[in-house]
C-alpha cells in the first residue's frame, strides 16, 4: 500500500505492547498514535473514542483498536456513526470484515492472539477491499437513524 493511507492506532494498558509492535510493523504509513504510552492500568473509551472519531471524520483512513478481549474497544468505537469496528483474531475473519461488511476499525484481542498473529491480521486487514456489490445494501442497513 502506499504511505499516504493514514491509520489512527490507540489501545489500552493491555494492547500496549502490541501497539508498540504494530507501528513499528507498519512504518510505511502515516500512523496518529492516539495511546496508551505505558502499561499502567487506563479506562479502554479513552483511546477507542479518539481512534474512532479520527475515522469517523475522515482524518484517517482506518483504525487499528487493542486491548484484552477486543471487546470493549469494538463496543466504544462502535458507538460512533460510521465506524464498523471487527473484533478479528484469525486473518479469515479480517479478510472476510473487510470484503463483506466494509469494517474500518480493526480490534485485536491482545490475550488471545500471538504477536505474530496480532501482525499478519493487521497486514490481512490493511490489504483487502471491500467488495460492495450485494454486501453494500447490507452495510448500508446498519447505521441507525
């Protein structure tokens, strides 16, 4: 992909360190590290709030979200309008959040996957598009009025 694609990243005291792993992983684009910057126990909302409204409002192209169980970021973010946060912790399921239901935020659930595997779901969900077609009647029916 190129460099220009902007990627907001935020995770709490539990996804820290797979934060840490993932921009270094993804040098070659521009990242808006919203935090955690330690291991110190934090609230999750505050770094999913800022990650999903950087896309939200377009200042970033996708989101990357990490914490514990995935859970409690995805359910924040997924509060915003817009945002379709995928709690993704096989690379089927990132490909498949991707192409069918146009997932923009990415949730890794740090005590659950290796580095290894945090990194090649990350890769997996940074290259597949969304397919549109029939799935984009679907994504449209989700946003509530």
């Amino acid at each position: 992909m190129e460099n220009s694609i902007k990627i907001a990243i935020g995770a709490d005291h539990a996804g820290f360190e797979y934060k840490n792993l993932i921009k270094n992983h993804l040098s070659q684009y521009l990242i808006s590290d919203f935090g955690t910057k330690s291991a110190d126990s934090v609230d999750y909302p505050d770094y999913a709030h800022p990650v999903a409204e950087a896309v939200e409002s377009g200042d970033c192209k996708l989101g990357i979200l990490i914490c514990g169980s995935a859970n409690g970021v995805a359910i924040t973010a997924n509060k915003h309008a817009g945002i379709r946060a995928a709690i993704c912790w096989k690379t089927e399921i990132a490909s498949l959040a991707r192409q069918h239901n146009d997932a923009n935020i990415v949730c890794i659930p740090a005590r659950f996957v290796s580095p290894e595997e945090a990194l090649e779901i990350i890769d997996t969900f940074l290259k597949v598009d969304f397919e549109g077609g029939r799935h984009q009647n679907r994504v449209n029916k989700i946003t509530c009025q």
